[in-house]
C-alpha cells in the first residue's frame, strides 16, 4: 500500500508537472500572437510607404517629362493634383535599422496627436542579431506602455525620453523614461494593466522576449516617472 501510495504521488507529481508547463507553452503562444500582430501592422506600414516611394519614382518621370516639353500649365495642374492627394503624414528618418525606423514612424504620430514631448535619441546599426521580430516587439511594448501612461496626465506634463543604442558592438540598450499619474497595479511583484480594456501583457511580453536572449529588463518607478532598463548582449 505504502509503494501504491508513492506511484500516486508520483504520477501526480508528474501530471501536475506536465500541466504547468502546458500552460507556460500556452502563455508563451499568446504572447507570440500578440507579437505577431504588431510586427504584422509593421510590414503593413512598410508595405504602403513603399508603394508610395514606387509611385513617387513615376511621379518624377512624369514630371521631367512635362517639364522638358515646358507644358508648365500641365505641370503645375499635376504638381496642384499630386500635393493634394499626398498623405499628411511622412516618413521620417530616426536611425538607419528599416524595421525600427517603419515601427517609430507608425508609433511616434500617435505620440504627437497626444501632445507628448518626445525626447529621441536612436543610434543604431541596419542589422542587429535580435531579430526584427523582436527587436520591433520590445520596442512597440515599451513605447505604448510609454504613451498609455503619458496619457494619465493633463497635456502640458507628457512626456517621453527614449534611447536605444549599442555599445562596444557588444550589447544593446533600451532605456525609457516617460511620466504618468503614479496610479500603479501590482501581482506577485509584476505590474498590471490599470487600462479598463487593456490586457496587460506588454511588459510580461517584453521580460521574455529579452531573456530569450539572455538579456535583463528592468522596470520600476516613483510618483510620477515610470522606468524601463533593457540590456542584451548582442556580440
């Protein structure tokens, strides 16, 4: 009886074992997901503003054209036609790696709009070996978590101080200052969504896809600043 005893156990042991790690895999899935459809949106935006660099490059024969045949009433009707119908938002150059650069100029507008002071400092290589994926998915968590926060205050005490750089080709930093209303939600030493709506899983999200890299993410905070400290090794 005793030995049937410990198989029980045992085999209980190892089911509730095998179930904990079902449902890390499950966590994990999810939060893959949600990377997933933000690097999605990204392509998007990368997508549209390459078809307009495409058209662009027709805009300009069509262009030279009329202006080598000195039609200048055609030509000034089309330049007319074409500053109308161009977007009012464009790309803007932040650092020389495409993906972060598409991602701040898909996330920085929405920024703006909330009349955030945005201090930017963004100093980095075209090819990194965290994947774009990743890299795209650390930085979109922590500038939303950023401008969500921001949005707790009255306009005129927003603010954002974002630095994302390398060192001695041997590590990257993500470093993020923004303010917010001090109001914060804590579980198990982790912090909550206090978004009605929100999910909650942006910071979660960044803490694995950094130790994935063996990387450390820090967050804390005070009565009015929220912080982020991100290093990973990228030699």
């Amino acid at each position: 009886m005793f030995a049937m005893m410990m198989m029980i156990y045992v085999l209980f042991y190892f089911i509730a074992i095998g179930m904990l790690e079902s449902a890390k895999i499950a966590e994990r899935n999810h939060f893959l997901e949600t990377q997933e459809a933000q690097y999605l949106k990204q392509c998007r935006y990368m997508e549209e503003t390459a078809r307009i660099r495409h058209d662009f490059h027709h805009t300009l024969h069509t262009l030279k054209m009329l202006s080598e045949e000195s039609n200048y009433a055609s030509l000034n009707r089309y330049l007319d036609e074409y500053l109308e119908a161009l977007p009012v938002n464009q790309s803007v150059t932040y650092c020389q790696h495409n993906s972060v650069n598409a991602l701040l100029n898909y996330l920085i507008p929405s920024a703006q709009e909330a009349a955030i002071d945005i201090n930017l400092n963004i100093d980095l290589p075209n090819q990194l070996t965290v994947t774009d994926i990743d890299l795209c998915c650390i930085l979109g968590n922590v500038l939303e978590n950023a401008i969500d926060g921001c949005k707790t205050l009255p306009t005129g005490k927003r603010s954002i101080q974002l630095t994302v750089t390398t060192r001695l080709n041997a590590w990257l930093y993500i470093v993020s200052t923004n303010t917010f209303n001090g109001n914060i939600k804590r579980k198990n030493d982790q912090y909550q969504t206090t978004k009605k709506n929100g999910h909650g899983i942006g910071l979660t999200s960044t803490q694995i896809t950094v130790e994935k890299y063996n990387g450390s993410a820090q967050f804390s905070n005070d009565t009015s600043c929220f912080y982020v400290d991100i290093m990973i090794p990228i030699a």
